[in-house]
C-alpha cells in the first residue's frame, strides 16, 4: 500500500513539473511574439526612396536624361470648361477620408468569387465600400490652403532624390519638397497628380507647386538653407503632403510569380482574406494609372530587372508605401507622363506586359476611362483641373501636343483592354 502511495506521489509530481514546463514555455513564445510585434510597429517615416542595393541602376539613370524646353501651356489656356470639370473638385463626388482614419483588420478568408466581382471584371460594391478611404478631396483642399498660407521654418535633407528635401512648416506640417533633376519630373510629379484625381483614385498624396524665392513669405525664414541647396532662384518646387508611418509593399503573390495574371478566375483569388483583396484592388488602380502615365520607376522597373535579377519582386516596391490601415500610397510620380512618354519605347513591351495580366477594374476608374475616350478629351480635361486648381501652372507649363496625343491613345487603349476582358469573362 506505502509502496503504491509513493508510487502515485511521484506520478503526481512529474506532472506537475511538466504542466509547469509547459505553461512556462507558451508564455515565453508569447512575449517573443509580443516583442517581434512591437519592433515591426512601423515609425514615423520620412517619404523616401531607400535605395536598394542589389537593384540595378540601368532605369535610374533615364531619370537624369536631358532637359528639354518647356511645353507651351498657352497652347491650351483658350479650351473651354466643356467637361464638368469647372473647378479643383469639378463634380467629383469620391468622397473619402484620410488613409489613416480607416483602420481595421479583415480577416475573413474567401472561397470563390462571390461577393468578389461583379458583372464579370469589376470589384464588387462591397469590396468599394470596405476600401481605405484614401485623401480625401476635403482634406487635400484643406492641406493645399494651409500649405500655401504658411511659412517655412526649416529644410532638412530627405524624401529621396538629394536636391530634395523634408520642409517644415509654422503650423507643425511637413512636406516633401520635390526639386528634380529638371523641370519635366517636378511637371510630371504634379500632371500625375491631377490625373488621379480625375480617375477617382484617391491614393496620392495632396501636392502644391511653389515657387523658391528667399525674399518671399514662404521662403524667408530659410533663405541660408535655399542657399545651401543651390537651387536656381524662382525655380518652381512641388510640395506634397509628409505621411507618417508608413511601411513598404511587397508584389502581391498574383502579380510576381512566373505567368503573373490577375483575373476573375477562382483560382487567382481563392483562400484570399478580405484584407488581401482589398490590397489588390489597390493594386489594379495602380498598374491601370502606371500605363496611363508610362510611369516605368515602380513595378514596371522591376519587371524590367527580372532579367538579371530574379528576385526583385521580392522585395519592396520602388515609390509604393502603405499604411496601417492597409491604403496604399503612391509617391514620386516624376517619372510619369512627360519623361516617361520621352522614353516610351524602351518601356513599353513591360507597361504591356503589367496590362495584359489584370483583368479586374474598379468600376469608378473604369468609368473614368470610357468617359474620356467617349469625348476623346483626356488632356482638355486633365488641363481644366490643372489650371484651375494651380496658381503656378502657367510657370510649369503643360503637356505638348505629341504628349496630349499620346495620353489619349493610352486611354483608348485601356478602353480597349477593359472590353476584350469584359467579352472573355461577361460568361462567367
């Protein structure tokens, strides 16, 4: 009987050891996961372009190309509001709020299409209306009034490209101030910018153009800093809005494996949660707004280093940033419209290739699209907005004829590719 009980004591002690073992060691992994957390929390970030090191350079240096004159913006300035677009908001009615008020976690995993697409190659209403809201037109005209009507305080290196630089403003705000290598990027920055705009895409920041001048009220209090930067005096700047704690984007799985292809096919959405779809809706506006603009120094680049570096889509995406909430944010725009239309043809077969692989559209954007190639007036309407939502866009000028000309054909070449989707899927 003693030789028994001993028996069962030591049984009983043995588990206890183990069942505290055991407790002990989930709550270790626990404060490891806790820790792995907090030190991927992303921080303040500065909107800058972080080079990367195993990335060739080959694209980079076509953003130094030569300079050419400026488009003649008086070509245009007699075109009449014949587009709705009277104003900086026009009859746009996207109303969304801030990136960073949206902010919630979606989990829920899908099987199939079902509350996915609609009418064949269009993201759902539901999926619309789940989106971070992106910057809204209220906030982008609120930041615009107060950037303009305020002072800079201080000039400090950052926001990628070394002419540019992180300005601080008298009422606490920050920007990136955009120099450029010439005056083409700081007008492609601001033209892209506009174009957004006008396709309903809320993801760009909010941007003024200002003119350097030391004597100015703007400029005065950092007249040593201007100095230092040498720039050319009443060079024409743009300032876009700084965004906090941002993070970088990797290639959707989709879009960067061999084949890439993004359609509303079963097996390319499949066991997707609701917020990785959402990130692909993004991703869709993107590469449809890259075409658009023949912005080659974002995904369209990495396609390009594929042939030499294999695992390029791997890692971060030039220019593409996101935020907690899930938004993306496309930044250094330069590159788009008037360098990237100069340097098309070596670009082209890649924007194509990008195209070919979506066939979801956001119904807003699309819509867009049909608009300005039903009234073949993608540049009149890109010009209204410009010119009546910018002091300075008489200084920068605009597009010229070639590159109005050029636009409309990628329109109608959009236009084109969303109806050989729609006829390929309207079955399904």
């Amino acid at each position: 009987m003693r030789i028994a009980l001993a028996r069962s004591l030591v049984v009983f002690f043995l588990c206890s050891c183990a069942s505290l073992l055991y407790v002990w060691t989930g709550l270790v992994e626990i404060g490891h996961g806790r820790s792995k957390r907090a030190l991927g929390t992303p921080g303040a970030a500065v909107l800058t372009r972080q080079p990367d090191k195993q990335s060739p350079k080959t694209f980079r240096a076509l953003l130094e190309g030569h300079v050419v004159h400026k488009a003649r913006f008086s070509a245009y300035k007699n075109i009449s509001n014949h587009t709705g677009y009277g104003s900086a908001t026009g009859n746009l009615k996207v109303e969304q709020t801030n990136l960073n008020t949206h902010n919630s976690n979606h989990q829920q995993v899908h099987t199939g299409l079902h509350g996915l697409v609609e009418d064949g190659v269009f993201w759902s209403d539901r999926l619309e209306s789940l989106l971070p809201r992106g910057f809204s037109n209220a906030h982008a005209q609120s930041w615009k009034s107060e950037t303009r009507a305020s002072q800079i305080v201080s000039l400090e290196k950052g926001c990628g490209r070394t002419s540019n630089r992180l300005a601080r403003f008298s009422n606490g705000t920050k920007a990136c101030v955009r120099y450029g290598i010439n005056p083409d990027q700081v007008q492609g920055e601001t033209l892209s910018y506009y174009l957004a705009i006008l396709l309903g895409i809320p993801n760009l920041p909010p941007l003024v153009l200002s003119q350097v001048n030391p004597n100015s009220g703007q400029w005065s209090r950092v007249r040593g800093e201007v100095m230092d930067s040498q720039w050319s005096e009443n060079a024409v700047v743009s300032l876009t809005e700084w965004v906090s704690n941002l993070t970088g984007v990797v290639t959707p799985a989709p879009l960067r494996q061999e084949g890439r292809r993004l359609h509303p096919l079963r097996e390319d959405l499949d066991n997707r949660t609701t917020g990785e779809v959402l990130e692909l809706v993004q991703w869709t506006d993107l590469i449809l707004f890259d075409y658009l603009t023949a912005n080659f120094d974002r995904l369209v680049s990495n396609v390009f280093s594929l042939q030499w570096d294999s695992r390029v889509m791997e890692r971060d995406t030039s220019n593409l940033h996101k935020v907690p909430s899930g938004g993306l944010v496309f930044i250094d725009n330069e590159a788009g419209l008037v360098h990237g239309y100069r340097v098309l043809e070596m670009w082209q077969k890649y924007h194509e290739t990008l195209l070919s692989s979506v066939c979801l559209f956001r119904k807003i954007t699309a819509s867009r699209i049909f608009d300005m190639h039903r009234l073949q007036d993608a540049a009149a309407r890109l010009l209204i907005l410009y010119r009546d939502s910018e002091p300075l866009a008489p200084e920068l000028g605009f597009l010229s004829e070639d590159q109005a000309g050029i636009l409309q054909n990628r329109v109608d070449q959009l236009y084109k590719h969303i109806l050989n989707c729609k006829e390929k899927y309207s079955q399904f």
